[in-house]
C-alpha cells in the first residue's frame, strides 16, 4: 500500500509539474503539413513534391520502403478514363486529364504487375517537444469502376524508420465495393471519400528532432486477384498536432462576491490538464489561477471543471483564459472570457418579522442572528475553495 501511495503522489507531481512548466510559456509548435499535389502539373511522368515518394509491385496489400520509392509517377487520367487503361502509377486530375489543374496521385491494377501500390511521406518532430500524435486529413477519389468482386481499398499504415509499418487502424481504412462495370466517369472523380481529423496515436512517441513516415496502401480488399481494379488515388493532404481537448463550453460569470470560472470538454485525448488564468484587461499580463488536472487523461469523453475565483474587487471586468496542456507538453490556449463583478447594492429593510419563531424575539436579534449564520457559510465557503 506504501509504495501504491508513494505512486500516485509522484504521478501527480509528475502532471503539476507539466501544467506548471508548459502554462507559463504557452509554448506550441505545431506539426503542420499540407499537400494537395496540384504543383506536380498535368505531365504523366510528374515529379512529386519534397518528401513524398510511390512505387507499384506485385504483391496485394504490400507496403514497400521509402528508401527504395520513386519521386515519379507514370500515367495520366481523369475524364472517361478507359476501361483497359494500363495498370501502374497515376497523375490523376479532376477534368481533363491532359489540363486539369486538380490533381491526384493514385493507381490502377492489373492481375500480375501491379498488385499494390504505396504513397509515402516523410516528416520531423520539429515541435520542441515530444510528439504522441497528430490529426490527419485526406481525400480518397475514384477515378475508374471496377469489377473485381473484393473490391478496392486503400489504407493507411506509419513508421519510425520508413521501412517496417503499422497499421494505422479502421479510422483510416477506405474501402470500395464492386461495381457492375469497369467504366470511368464523365466528370471525374467519380465518388470521393474525405478522411476528416482522424487521430493517429504513437505507442510511442515521437522524440524531438526524430523521423516518422506515413504510407498509403492501394490493393484489392481481400484475397490475391487484382484484375478489374478501381482507379483510386489520394488527394487534399493535411495534418496538425492533436488539440489536447476538444471544448463544449467555456464562460465565466459573476456569483455574489466571487467569479464562476466553468467549462466543459467534449473529449481529452491526450490531455494532461489544465492551466487558468487572470487579468484585468484583455491585453494582460496574465496571471497563473491554477493547474487542474484532467478527469480523464486520454479519454474520448468529456466532464465538466469549475473554479470559483475568490480574490477578485467589485467595479472590475476580469479576464480568464483556459490552456489545454497536452502529455507530450503542447499546449493550446482558449478565450478570453470575462465577467463584470458589480459592486454590492446596499439593503434598506423597513420591516422585519419571525414568521413561525417567539414573536417576543425583538427583530434586532433576528437580524443579527441571520448575519451571523451568513458569516459563518461564507466562511466555510472560503475555507473549502482554499483547499
């Protein structure tokens, strides 16, 4: 039981110290990546843009290396793209192939050579602080039918070194069912598929400075025969750091001589806590409240959080801001809220009666009796939210 205790003291001085540490600076840098290939042009044979590689081979739902990928793709599609279209790597464009200025990267397979195809992209942890995962976005377009009976998928899979993966998991598996044909669209593409700020979580984190690789896989959905393929390709590319919260609700209001700082969360993943603060004006300097920790580090729910700010002066508008800490450190700051506290009204009292008490109780002992009581819950009050 000791040392269960010893634990938990030093978890929480563990997560005091991170809000502590990361409040004051209200430091974050984020991952921010974007791609939507529209800069490669309308050739066949285009060159993709820096950091991103492709290749095809022969074996279904087989991730290749990003050492051994090319820069380069090797066909062109869009409008009507042909039922016996050659199979391998595509410079997809949504119109005319040969003029469209929206652009794509994807495939098309053949039964024996070109089975799977890869995208990759490769990134740096260049946020100053330990990265444990990132929100991504992407389209998947259908350019051509295709009949095979498994159908068409593409799925997404990250590494730390570019050459052993790991699925990224359903959330970013996109997957087609037969078509009755093999025919391609007039308006192209035909059907697209956005993948919208999915979570990508590391088992282990991203160190600072350190390399990580993303890799879209293009195959048939099940089994080994690839003939009749659907055309698919990638397009609309982004990503950013994970927001440590997501908010429903953030207000703060006066409540008789104190604020009521309260907010609500919709979900915590990767959130270590909170830090509130004050000031007097919007422009600041701000002052640090408290460092709260989260309900539920991780969790995909929400709860609610409340504190009541008891040093603030009547005739004042205050100011508070709410930063999210996340457990790698990256912080994001809310607000500002703020509340008017109004100076008290004074209370003229003409007459006074115990309704129900000993009706020769003069009413100057009733008055005083009630303050009394009142000075001893505001008290109490106090002494609990000093805490």
């Amino acid at each position: 039981m000791k040392n269960q205790w010893m634990t938990v003291m030093l978890s929480l001085a563990l997560v005091a110290g991170l809000l502590g540490f990361y409040g004051v600076a209200h430091a974050q840098s984020p991952v921010i990546s974007s791609q939507n290939f529209d800069g490669i042009g309308t050739s066949a044979t285009a060159t993709l843009p820096t950091n991103w590689r492709v290749d095809k081979n022969a074996t279904a739902r087989s991730v290749g290396t990003w050492a051994t990928a090319s820069a380069v793709t090797e066909q062109i599609a869009g409008n009507n793209m042909a039922t016996n279209a050659a199979n391998g790597i595509y410079n997809y464009g949504a119109g005319v192939a040969a003029s469209a200025a929206d652009r794509a990267v994807g495939w098309i397979s053949s039964s024996s050579a070109t089975k799977s195809g890869n995208l990759y992209a490769w990134f740096q942890n260049d946020t100053g602080n330990i990265l444990s995962g990132v929100e991504i976005s992407y389209d998947v377009e259908k350019y051509r039918n295709g009949s095979n009976a498994a159908g068409f998928s593409i799925q997404m899979y990250y590494s730390t070194d570019g050459t052993t993966w790991t699925s990224a998991g359903p959330n970013f598996l996109t997957s087609f069912s037969a078509d009755s044909d093999n025919s391609g669209f007039a308006t192209a593409p035909g059907a697209t598929v956005a993948v919208t700020a999915k979570i990508l979580t590391f088992p282990t984190p991203i160190a600072v400075n350190d390399f990580f690789y993303l890799a879209w896989n293009y195959s048939v959905t099940t089994g080994t025969t690839t003939s009749n393929a659907q055309g698919l390709g990638i397009d609309n590319f982004s990503m950013n750091n994970p927001l440590a919260v997501a908010l429903a609700d953030f207000s703060a209001v006066q409540q008789g001589d104190h604020v009521l700082v309260a907010w609500e969360t919709v979900s915590e993943h990767d959130n270590a806590g909170f830090n509130l603060y004050r000031a007097d004006s919007e422009a600041g300097p701000q002052t640090l409240l408290a460092a709260i920790p989260s309900q539920g580090p991780g969790s995909t729910q929400g709860f609610a959080y409340s504190y009541e700010d008891l040093a603030v002066q009547p005739g004042q508008t205050w100011y508070y801001w709410l930063e999210a800490v996340s457990l790698s450190g990256a912080t994001t700051l809310h607000g500002p809220v703020s509340a008017t506290v109004q100076a008290p009204t004074a209370v003229t009292l003409t007459a006074l009666h115990a309704q129900g008490g000993d009706p020769s109780l003069p009413s100057t002992v009733v008055v005083l009796v009630a303050l009394a009581a009142l000075a001893v819950v505001a008290g109490q009050r106090r002494q609990v939210a000093r805490r």
